[in-house]
C-alpha cells in the first residue's frame, strides 16, 4: 500500500459516509495577507468552520498540500519533512464525536489494517470552564475493548499545549475570531528504544521517534471573543488532520520517513548524484531531499525566490539543499527534481507541465547564490586587508573573526544565512548577531501587527474593495494583452493590493495610463457585483476565468461584475472567486497603480491601491 493508495482508501472511506471531495487549495492562499503558505487542511475552511454555508454541504474531505516553515533549519530527523500531504475530513456542524472516533478507528484500523496493539490515545484534560473530554475518552475505550484489546495505558489526557488546536496554538495565543478546540490524538509505536536524551521516561509525546503522532481530530467548537474569552460557534464542527507521510510510515512500520516508499526513491537520486551513502550521510541527504521538494512544490505554486515572504523561504530552502548537496560533492542536481515529480506526478500532474519552469528556477538561484558567495567573499576581503592575502578564494586559508554588523549585513543584501557564512570560513560573536537578529525580527513584527491589526472594520472593507479591483484589473489586462495572459497570485492588504500575471515585459507607461483608466471606467460606471454557484463545467463554458478552477469539483462560486441578468454572459468580468466584494462597483472608488516589478521568467507583479 502506497501513498496513492492511501490517499485513495481514504477519500472513499470518506465519500461513503456522504462527503464531497473538495480539491486541494493552492500551496499559497489566495487573498489571505495573514499567512505566508497553506500549512493546514482547515486553512482554507475558517469561514466554514466560523458558520458560513459551504456550497459543497457539511461533509467534506480532500487531500491537501501543505508547508510548514517553522523552522526550516531544524529539518534533518527521520519524521519531519517542510512539505507534506494532510488527509482532512470535516463536519461543517454536522456530525460530532459520536461518529468521529469510531470512523477515525476503523480507518486506521480496518482501512490501514494497523495493528491496534501499536496505538495510542490522547484526549483533552480540560481548561478553565472546558470540561475534560471523557466522552472521547469512553468512546475510544470502547472501541479499543470491542476489538479486544485491553485500553489500560492507552488513552491518555493532556492539556492545551497538546490536546488543543487552533491556528494559533493554546487559547492565550489565539487572536480574537479565531475557531479551536479540544482535540484527540492517534499515535503510533514503533517499539523502538528510548533515548534518555529527550527525557528521563519515554511517553507518546516524547521527541526520541519512537511513539509518532499520525493524525489529530479537532472538536472546533469555540471562538475566541476581544474580551480574551472563548465562547461556543453556534454549531460544533469536526476538523481531522492526518498526516500522510505519517500514514505512509506507519503502514510499512518504517520509523524513517525518508526510507519509506514515498521518499526512499528520492534519497535513490541523491545517492547516485553525489555518489555517497545514506547510511554514512543521512542529515545531509534528508535536508537535500526536504528542500528540494518543497522548492518543487512552492515553485509550482507561482512563487519566485526573492527577499521577501515566500519567496524568501524559497530562497532559503534552495540555498540550504543546494549547501548540503555540495557538502556531498554533487554535481547536477536535475535528477533529484525529477525523482520528485516522478514521485508526486499521480496526485499533481501539473508538476509535469511545470518542470523546465521549476528546473530553471532552481538553476538560476544556485547560481546567484553563487554569485552573491562571491560578492560577499570580496566584501570581506576588502574589509578585512590584513586578514587574508587579498586573493578572493584566498579567504579559506585561516578562520577570521568578523563583526555581528558585517554578518547582518551580508544576511540582509546577499540572503546569505549565518550557516552560510561560516562555511565561508568566518567566526563572529553569536550571541551579538542573534541579539541583533531579534531586534530586527521584534521591529518588523511590530511593523506586521500595525498592518493586520488597527481599525479592522476599516481595514476589512479596503482589503474587500481591493479584492473588486483585482477582478477589474485581470479583465482589463486580459483585453489588453489576449487571454492567455492570466492571474498567477495576488495578496491584498488594506494598503495595496499585489497582482501576479504572465507577461514577459514591461508595461509602458501608455499601458500603465490605459489600464487605470479602464479600470478607473469600470469603477464609476458603478456595475453591479453578484455571485451565483454554478456547475463548473456550465462556468468554463461562459468564460469564467481565474486560478480558482479546481476549488470546487461540481459546483463553482462565481462572481460576475456588470450584466443584469442570471448567469450574464454579457457581464464585464466572470471569475471563479470564493469572494467577497463589494456589491456595486462604485464602492472601489478609485484605482491607482503604484509599482510593477519583474518576478521570474515570463511573469510581472503591480501594486496597487484603491479608495
Ligand atoms: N487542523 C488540524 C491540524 O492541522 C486538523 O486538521 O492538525
């Protein structure tokens, strides 16, 4: 039983028990600021989960890709990867534990065939005026006791740090508005030894790898209020999260993912491109396969390395597999990347049709890290005279201490990480680079919460409106310049509003004006902005366009701006949208184009602002 495989059983355990499939959101939410990349199968299904009606009903699932950035230099143990594939089912206030336990159980156990005898329980001990989750408890005990193993030692409590999820983690975390709850927990034994490292005794939530966390069901059933408490959602909603790569491993009983059947094919590529062993080069070959792949799958998700946000964490996820795979004398790197699609291409056929993009993409990185290695190699030697013989490359002959100012320096203008500048040969004081680092951090964070926070209700109605004139913009650009021009991204704040698109050049400044204009145009001709859901086929075949095809399998949200009748084919704009807008057109106010930069072969980015 395969990756495939799984995913399959599971979709269908599912779907028998009346959910829709939804289709995997894209790896990079659209019109969410908040958040860099899709790290959750909920994430896409807050306002579900927060009480608006779903078009697809109240039983969902689907299989979707996720990133997880929190830190990328930790990657390098057997179970964690950056990119990984959550199974998710959902009851949008629909069925509750009752049903939930049991069908979690029998998947594992029936579906996977796990041996029961490997499972562990974990259950909510309660906080503050929520109770302690014994119903989870007795439903899972009676389960356990029906299949005929003794559950003594089995189901374990715990408290908000593990057995509570929200975006946010524990309550105190949460933002005001943000759904969480008590959740359960399924682990697996693999038996192993302890490693007195992690601990004195070993228990399921120990780090040491023998006891992994395969999947988590979340009983979304509070909000958390301004005033810091947390109050019932009008209706209770199920949020189950499994793991696949966990799936994978515990399936084959394989406490190493990278060795599984999903990964191990990969490691097969780094192995034969660099010549070495995964048994004598296991870190490094697990950092290599990690990145890699998760460069792969943000690639084809439209995102460019850069110095800011995604495109950031792209950088650094290249640059770090690109380190490691030197460190392993490789040279050509190509086949790692297509043992990755050869990999994924069954779930993600597109990753086929990306390829040369997500090729070259890789390729032109590694070489202007290579490039700013240099920069910084001269910047140094420059500096630092006496230090070396003046000979760039000379600078490896002996170990020269540099100042923290000069680490950040080449950290803030070439990327370069403080790893990175050591393997170049240089110390520096630490703790001084780290204390700077958090200033840094502590200063932009303050920056991010004055953008996300103050005036909400205001802030919210410009994010809306600039949502409006992105649909105005795709259609004007797509006037201008044939349909084969689409959107590939956007991000609206309530300051700008950031439009990705395929084009390769320059908008003159004559564009610029026409496309304001137009814009402009559409804005006071004050059109009426509605939606309707729709099959998606009868959506195509009126022209709806837009990045969201594959949102919904049968049925689309579409949002039309002009036309006044249903399903207008005469409307100005047709486009697969989850929303919102605002209602008439003339509430955008006005359009202005601020900035256009280039993103990466064949593709431009414009800011924007509204109002
Ligand atoms: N939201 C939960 C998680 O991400 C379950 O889907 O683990």
């Amino acid at each position: 039983m395969q990756a495939a495989d799984i995913i399959n059983k599971y979709i269908s355990f599912f779907e028998e028990k009346g959910h829709k499939k939804i289709t995997n959101s894209p790896l990079v939410p659209q019109n969410d600021p908040t958040t860099l990349f899709t790290s959750s199968g909920m994430q896409p299904l807050v306002p579900y989960l927060l009480g608006e009606t779903h078009p697809l009903g109240t039983r969902l699932v689907n299989v979707q890709n996720s990133f997880r950035a929190v830190d990328i230099e930790e990657i390098g143990d057997s179970t964690h990867t950056t990119f990984f594939r959550m199974l998710g089912n959902w009851s949008l206030g629909d069925y509750f534990k009752r049903e939930e336990i049991p069908w979690f159980f029998t998947f594992l156990t029936k579906e996977l065939k796990l041996p029961l005898e490997k499972l562990y329980v974990t259950v909510f001990e309660g906080y503050k005026d929520i109770p302690k989750d014994t119903e989870a408890a007795e439903l899972w005990k009676e389960l356990f006791l029906k299949a005929g193993v003794d559950p003594e030692g089995r189901i374990l409590y715990y408290g908000t740090d593990k057995n509570w999820w929200s975006r946010s983690g524990p309550p105190e975390k949460m933002p005001a508005g943000e759904p969480g709850g008590p959740s359960t927990e399924v682990f697996y034994d693999f038996g192993t030894e302890h490693d007195p490292k992690f601990g004195e005794k070993c228990h399921v939530n120990c780090d040491c790898g023998r006891y992994v966390e395969l999947a988590n069901s979340v009983f979304m059933q509070y909000k958390k209020q301004e005033d810091g408490s947390l109050t019932e959602l009008p209706k209770p909603n199920v949020d189950f999260g499994g793991g696949l790569e966990r799936m994978v491993i515990a399936v084959e009983n394989q406490p190493d993912v990278f060795k599984t059947s999903l990964l191990s094919p990969i490691i097969k590529a780094v192995e034969k491109q660099t010549g070495k062993s995964y048994k004598t080069h296991a870190l490094d070959m697990r950092i290599v396969t990690d990145h890699f792949l998760a460069a792969t799958f943000i690639i084809n998700a439209n995102i460019y390395p850069s110095n800011k946000d995604q495109g950031y964490i792209l950088r650094r996820l290249i640059r770090r597999a690109f380190d490691h795979f030197s460190r392993l004398e490789g040279e050509n790197f190509v086949p790692i990347l297509e043992a990755v699609v050869e990999q994924y291409k069954e779930n993600n056929p597109e990753l086929v049709d990306n390829f040369e993009k997500i090729k070259l993409t890789i390729i032109e990185e590694v070489s202007k890290y290579s490039t700013a290695l240099n920069k910084a190699r001269i910047f140094i030697v420059k500096k630092y005279p006496s230090a070396t013989s003046g000979q760039v490359g000379d600078d490896l002959m002996g170990v020269k201490e540099i100042t923290p100012d000069d680490v950040f320096y080449l950290y803030s203008s070439h990327g370069l990480s403080p790893t990175q500048i050591k393997n170049l040969g240089y110390t520096f004081d630490e703790q001084a680079f780290a204390d700077k680092m958090k200033a840094h951090k502590d200063l932009s964070k303050s920056g991010a919460g004055q953008k996300f926070k103050g005036g909400l209700a205001d802030q919210q109605e410009k994010t809306i409106m600039g949502h409006t004139a992105t649909h105005l913009m795709h259609q004007a650009l797509r006037d201008m310049f044939g349909t084969k021009l689409h959107q590939s991204g956007s991000n609206i704040t309530a300051e700008r509003v950031r439009f990705d698109f395929n084009l390769d050049r320059k908008l003159t400044d004559e564009e610029v004006g026409h496309l304001e204009n137009t814009v402009n145009e559409k804005i006071q001709q004050n059109l009426p902005v509605h939606f309707e859901m729709i099959p998606t086929e009868e959506a195509k075949k009126i022209g709806a366009i837009g990045l969201f095809e594959d949102t919904y399998q049968d049925v689309s949200k579409i949002y039309f701006i002009g036309g006044d009748s249903k399903h207008s084919e005469d409307a100005y704009s047709i486009e697969f949208c989850g929303g919102p807008h605002v209602d008439f057109t003339e509430k955008v106010k006005s359009f202005k184009i601020i900035k256009q930069e280039a993103l990466g072969k064949g593709f431009r980015r414009i800011y924007a602002t509204v109002g």
